[in-house]
C-alpha cells in the first residue's frame, strides 16, 4: 500500500518551473531516496510533501487522504499531515536542553507530564543519546545534534519521516556511522522514511528503493538500488551514479569498432539500433593486463590511490577510466607507468545510442 502518491505536480517560482506533471508513488514502510543534481527540486518536493509549500497544480495523497489539491481546495497544515522531518542544519534550538528540544512536539500537542517524560527518555536512549537530556547544544557534538533532531522528530511517532540531507554538515567517519543508524531505527520502528541526498553512496546503502532526477526537476527512474546501479535507463541515470565511461563505437563491415581505429569490440554486441552507439561501463568494469586478448592501449595516467591504482587509459582515440586495487597490482604485475602499453578487456557492457550523451552531459 502507497503511504505517499503523488500525481500531476506541477510547482514554480515566476517563470522558472521546478515540477511539470510530477507522478510518484512511495511504499508504507519502506525507505525510499530522492537522489538528484543540487537544485533539481528534491527539497522543494519535500516541502511539497511536508505542507510547507503549496504545488501550482496536482494532487499529494499521505495515508490515502488528500492533504494538498489546488482544484480542490485542499490544504492540510504541517502539524497535521501526521510527519516528522529532519533538517540539514539540524535545526535544534540552542536555549533548549536536549530533554526540550525533543519534548517540544509533545508539548504543542498538549501531551500529559508522565507520558511527556516517558516518551521523551524512551526517544533519547533509542538514539544513543541517554544520559545526556540536560545538556545544551553548545555541549553536543554536530553527530549528537542530529541525533536530537532525529529523537525530536520521531517522538511524535509519525508514520512517515521525511529527511532533507541530514548528514550533509558531518564529517566523512560520523555520516556512515549515521547513514547505518538511520536504517536501523527505520527497521526497528517500522516507520517510512524519505530520504533526499545528492550522495549516491548513502542512497545506495539506506534504500529500499530510490528515484534519480534530473536539474529539470524529471524523475528519470525509480527502482531498487540494485536496478539503478546496473540497469540504468539512460547515460544521465549511469553517468550521476558514480565514474561512467563512454566509449564510442561505429558499425562497419559487421563488425563494431572502438574510437578512430580499427579494433573491433570482441565481446558483447549492442543490443540498441543506432547510427552510432557508445559503450558504458564502470572502472570496475575494464580490466587491463600486460598481454593476452583484448584491445591494444597505452596508459595515459597512473595516480596511486593508497588502496587502489586509479589509470587513465587510451584506445584509438578513446579514453576510459580503469582502478586495481594496488596488492592485486603488485601481485600481478600491474604496476603500469605512463606510457606503458597494455591490453584492456570488458567484463560488462552497456549499449547506448550515442546521440542521448549530449543529453547526459548538459
């Protein structure tokens, strides 16, 4: 059952228009991202669903009851559409203790005092943050902040939690150790959560399913993590989720070739009818060696990466990105210099024509 639908949305400031005729169905119970450019209109989508904005046109059902529909005269206020949200900038008030930054919903809502404090205590310990009701934000540290926010939104027990980049402003350690906590309790509270980031990797490790946009605002696909990542519906979808490489390749005799010379592509064939096609593939995706089968190239670059050995090579004209984790290198003899000659082979290949690039890259 959908605990979010959305249908027809349009929304604009003036003359620039951020939806047209946006669709979008979200799931009870699970956790689904919104992942897009900065300023594809994530947030403002989010501020659509909360009641903090009003759509131009279109309707938005929670719970299967229309909170906001211009043509009908809908408009449900925030504080009833029955949500928490969670802000980037935490949002948590600095002359409130943590005890009264997370009871404040509960006050409004005119909540007795027992079951205030009891709600309150039980929320704190459910975001590690017990023992530590009476201090200031001041005293808190930034992952401690969004814990509170986090409690404060949650101790209204909301059917559906709305987060608008939560872990932008934490540090690389405290946004894993975030992203992990935020699914859990999302589990273990059986709750929907709605999740917008511009960071394909937490997307990718917090979703059940996800929707990619667009800068225009259009949700391109929307499937599970796994379906985005390798079955991308277009070069936009595989190039925004992570290090795409498009190779151009021509039909000529009946065979495929590769950039401006004359190597065929000796693996798999297009499975697209185009004038001219490209073939995408993720660094993981190449694997190059010193001899053997595959495509005569040179390595353009080689950086040690710590890990991992990040190379930039050429075949006829076409450069691709390729990685090796810098052991399996030593190992194998793939410690290459700029220069070197070596040969690259696919282990997987996706066909796009190649006139829809110019759309990817705009």
């Amino acid at each position: 059952m959908d605990i979010v639908s959305i249908e027809g949305l349009d929304k604009g400031y003036g003359a620039h228009r951020v939806h047209r005729g946006l669709d979008l169905a979200i799931r009870r119970g699970e956790c689904f991202t919104l992942l897009g450019p900065s300023g594809c209109g994530k947030t403002v989508l989010l501020r659509l669903i909360a009641g903090f904005e009003q759509p131009d046109a279109g309707r938005i059902d929670i719970g299967g009851a229309p909170v906001s529909d211009p043509a009908g005269n809908v408009n449900v206020p925030p504080d009833s559409r029955g949500i928490g949200m969670v802000f980037q900038d935490y949002a948590v008030w600095p002359h409130m203790t943590v005890f009264d930054n997370v009871a404040y919903p509960l006050k409004i809502a005119r909540v007795g005092a027992s079951e205030l404090r009891a709600r309150v205590l039980e929320t704190v310990a459910l975001v590690g943050m017990e023992g530590l009701e009476r201090r200031l934000p001041s005293e808190l540290s930034g992952g401690q902040q969004q814990r509170v926010a986090l409690a404060r939104a949650l101790v209204a027990r909301p059917s559906l939690m709305l987060l608008d980049e939560p872990l932008t402003n934490l540090d690389a350690n405290l946004r894993e150790e975030m992203r992990f906590e935020i699914k859990e309790l999302q589990r273990k509270l059986d709750i929907t959560v709605l999740y917008v980031t511009h960071d394909q990797e937490i997307a990718l490790a917090i979703s059940d399913r996800m929707a990619i946009m667009d800068g225009e605002g259009k949700i391109r696909q929307t499937g599970t993590p796994w379906e985005i990542f390798e079955q991308p519906v277009d070069p936009f979808v595989f190039s925004f989720m992570g290090i795409a490489n498009f190779v151009p390749v021509r039909s000529e005799g009946g065979e495929y070739l590769v950039g401006e010379g004359n190597q065929p592509v000796p693996w798999e064939k297009p499975v697209v009818t185009a004038a001219r096609y490209a073939a995408g593939f993720r660094p993981s995706d190449l694997e190059i060696a010193r001899s053997g089968d595959g495509l005569q190239a040179v390595v353009v670059r080689a950086n040690f990466l710590g890990a991992m050995m990040d190379y930039l090579i050429e075949v006829d004209g076409a450069r691709m990105r390729t990685s090796v984790e810098t052991h399996e290198a030593i190992a194998k003899d793939l410690m290459f210099r700029e220069g070197d000659r070596c040969v690259a082979r696919f282990r997987s290949l996706l066909w796009f024509d190649a006139e829809t690039l110019k759309e990817a890259a705009q």
